[in-house]
C-alpha cells in the first residue's frame, strides 16, 4: 500500500464517483479503478460498490476512510515539518481553532510567541469543535482553542479568557431607548445566533445564558460567522449576541452594542489539550496565554 493508493481511495470516498475522482486526480479513470482494485486486493475488502444507482462505501470503506484521511495528514504533517526545519524552526505546534476565537486576543497572543519563541513554528487551523477533539486525541494538534470547558475524556481543558457578551441591535431599534438591556426584553424579539454545528462551544455558552429567563427565544437564523450575524441584525432580521471583541472587529455602523443589564455574562475561551506532560514548546506556548 502506498501513499498514491490512499490519495486516490480519498478523492473516490469524496467524490462517490470514479468519473469525478479521476478529474479531481488529473488522471484517467482507467487507471484510477486499477488503483482501487489493487488497494480492495491488498486489503481483503471491498471498498466500494457499485450499481446503477451509483458509487457507495462499503462498511469496511467507511472505517478505512477516517485511518486514510489520518495517515495522509500524518504524511503532510511530516513533510511539514521537515519544510519547516530546512527554514530555521527548531519546534512547532499544532493548534487547533474553533468557536469563532477572539481576533484580539488571538493576535496579541500569536505576536508574544513570535516575539518570544520565534524559533517555534505555529501551524493553525479552523475547524468544527468536533473535529478539534478528535483531531487532539489522535495527536493531529498539540492544543485547542474553543469555547468548550467539557472535552472529554483523555482531554483537559483550561481558562484561556473572558470576553463581556454584548447584544448586538440594529440601529433606530426600540431596544435603543435602554443603555443597559435587560434579557427579558431582549427574548421579545426574534434572535439571530450562532450555528451549533459551526460554533458548538459558543453555542452551548449562549444557550446557557439564554436559559436564565423562562422565555423560549425566537431564532429566526442561525449562522457560522459572526459577519453574517451583523450583516443580518443590520437588515433587521432579529437581535444579535456577541462579545465585544468580535462586534469591536465587524465595524458595522447600522448595528449598535449594548450590554446586558446586571452582571455581565461572559463566553470563556478555553485550551485544550491531551491529559499529558505538555511538551516544552507547549508548556511554553501555555505561559505565553497565560500572561498575554
């Protein structure tokens, strides 16, 4: 088996078929099923079948694809990092970036490790928070930042940061009349929050504060980035929940920022990471959070 037979077992799981495949490969797709072919003999397995209904994984297909996709990004990785050892870096970290993270914070804190550690590659990547616990339990990343205190088992989580949680309201909104806004008043109208696909932890922060007035909400959309949220509360579609860093970023003039009325809720940003001696580099990286 080589590296080939699971590039293109790959392209034909995602694509569901061969014609498809094959042009995603640049190759013919003659050659891509002999590919396939040689990789079922190697295996035992069939991977696929294929009827006049089309191109399906088969149960073992199904598993092989998850060990596929994480040694081809295991290889990449390698290749990575010998790239970055030819360029002078003597370390690198893996962080994992979910929930929609601070800009602010996330740029004080990258510039601090650039200043401090420059010697350390940091290699960064966006993905759901799902796929961030599964990806650190499979040593994919050394660390996450998300909006979720409860990883999971063989995970730790800490406090990264707080961030005030604000609501953003279209301009010219009766809602404007108050300087602080109390929650009951803000469930009178139709809301405009995150995804809980897209942003899970923050998601579940929200939801947690929502629940504090015995009032269901109206949720008139639900959205991955905060820039559609703005985009929509500034067509009226409904009220908005933010923190202030990611409304301060959106810069959107039809949309204004009020608090909440009493104690200010907050969204924490947590790291995580596997239930180990961190690494020096990571050990490193966690000092820098903690003091930036």
């Amino acid at each position: 088996m080589e590296l080939r037979h699971l590039r293109c077992f790959l392209a034909v799981a995602e694509e569901l078929h061969f014609a498809r495949a094959a042009e995603k490969l640049h190759i013919e797709q003659s050659p891509l099923s002999r590919t396939i072919r040689q990789l079922e003999d190697d295996l035992g397995v069939r991977l696929f079948e294929r009827n006049s209904h089309g191109t399906r994984l088969t149960w073992p297909g199904q598993v092989f694809l998850g060990e596929a996709r994480r040694v081809l990004a295991t290889a990449e990785q390698a290749r990575a990092s010998v790239r970055a050892a030819a360029s002078g870096y003597r370390g690198l970290l893996r962080i994992a970036l979910s929930d929609g993270i601070s800009q602010p914070r996330l740029s004080a804190l990258l510039a601090r490790c650039r200043e401090e550690a420059p010697e350390v590659e940091l290699r960064l990547t966006e993905i759901p928070l799902a796929s961030q616990l599964k990806g650190l339990r499979d040593d994919l990343y050394d660390a996450g930042l998300a909006k979720s205190d409860d990883p999971g088992k063989g995970l730790v989580a800490m406090p990264a940061w707080c961030e005030s949680l604000v609501v953003a309201v279209p301009a010219r909104h009766p809602l404007l009349a108050f300087r602080e806004l109390p929650l009951s008043e803000v469930l009178r109208y139709p809301l405009v929050l995150c995804d809980p696909h897209a942003c899970e932890g923050c998601s579940r922060q929200v939801g947690k504060v929502l629940r504090a007035v015995d009032r269901e909400p109206e949720v008139v959309e639900m959205v991955a980035t905060h820039d559609l949220m703005m985009a929509l509360v500034a067509a009226g579609y409904g009220l908005g929940l933010a923190t202030k860093a990611q409304f301060a970023v959106c810069r959107c003039p039809e949309v204004v920022a009020r608090p909440l009325a009493g104690e200010p809720p907050t969204l924490v940003t947590y790291l995580l990471r596997r239930d180990e001696e961190p690494s020096a580099q990571l050990a490193g990286f966690i000092g820098r959070l903690n003091s930036a």
